[in-house]
C-alpha cells in the first residue's frame, strides 16, 4: 500500500464534519459520554475533546457540585470551546452539563456550530456501569448534590441527536451521530 493510498482512506475516514462543530454530548454519568466522544475523534479532523472528569481536575477544580458550580462549569466550557472553534477546531464536549438553560447559553454562544447530542442511558444501567465509584459514593452520602441521585439531570427538549448507548453498541451510536452531524452541516 503507498503513503497515497494509505492518506486517501485516512480523509476519507474523517470526511463527517466538513465546517467547525461543537459537538456537545450531554448525559448522566457513566451513559458513555466520553467513550462516544473519543471514537468520534477518529473520524472527525482537527478535533479537540473538552471533557468534563479532565476539565474537573484542571480549570474547574476550584468548584464542586453545587448548582452553581455546576453552571459556572458549563459556562467555562462553553467559552473555551468558543474560543477552540475560533482557532478552527472542531470540539467535542463529553460533559453531564445537567441544566437546560447551561446547554441553551452555550447553544446562544456557539450558534448554528452548536449540535447538542443526548446521550441517553437509564439511571439504573448508568449505576451499574458506575466506572469511577460515583454513584456508591452518592448513594452513601459521600458526595453532595450528585446528578440523578439528589440532583436533577434536565433531558434535552430538543436535542439535534439521540443515542440510546443502553440499546446500541459504540458504533452505531458513534455513526448515528455523524450521520446526523454530516447532515446538518450540508444544510448549513
């Protein structure tokens, strides 16, 4: 196989988004948030993936899980991403961002850029994956204010896209979106 051809398959794997997207997957911990936004990296160019657990750790580890913690973190994450788009980046945001009006700030930022993805997982299948502890942790009183156990997760009304990551496997949910993504930004 010659470096051409090997080049030629490699774009035509990331041919899904032709102009900058923020790609904001939203949803309860441990629905797939994360994983859906690394494998769309693989097919997406120039892309940068603003994750909530690292964003947690770095710019955000000043707040915790307070209401309005939780919408500052929302609030921050969507003026870096602005800010990634304006340097031509595609983003992918893997964050719970709970709150409607957060994701509707963010949308009002970003613009027609902005495609919200609901990342779609019942709160009982997401306790059972539970990959950090999180959900033991909030079920025992250890952590405060934790969404979908004493604080509430507001389902997208609208969203441009839906995966149900409890029914679908990563690769069907991850070309559902690009689908979807693809064909938007064709309107557009």
């Amino acid at each position: 196989m010659t470096i051409q051809s090997i080049l030629t398959i490699e774009s035509s794997r990331k041919r899904y988004v032709s102009m900058n997207q923020m790609i904001w997957l939203t949803g309860l911990s441990g629905s797939g948030k994360s994983t859906l936004a690394e494998e769309l990296k693989n097919h997406i160019e120039n892309c940068y993936i603003l994750d909530g657990d690292t964003l947690r750790r770095g710019i955000n580890q000043d707040l915790q899980f307070s209401e309005k913690d939780r919408l500052e973190v929302g609030r921050r994450i969507g003026e870096i991403g602005k800010i990634l788009l304006d340097a031509n980046l595609n983003v992918i945001v893997a964050s719970i961002s709970p709150y409607r009006s957060t994701r509707d700030k963010v949308r009002s930022l970003i613009g027609d850029s902005y495609k919200e993805v609901y990342v779609q997982c019942p709160l009982e299948v997401c306790e059972e994956r539970d990959p950090k502890g999180l959900y033991k942790q909030a079920r025992a009183g250890q952590i405060k204010h934790f969404t979908g156990i004493d604080s509430p997760y507001e389902e997208p009304i609208c969203p441009d896209v839906i995966v149900e990551t409890d029914k679908f496997s990563l690769d069907e949910c991850v070309s559902k979106i690009l689908q979807h993504i693809s064909a938007m930004s064709s309107r557009t």
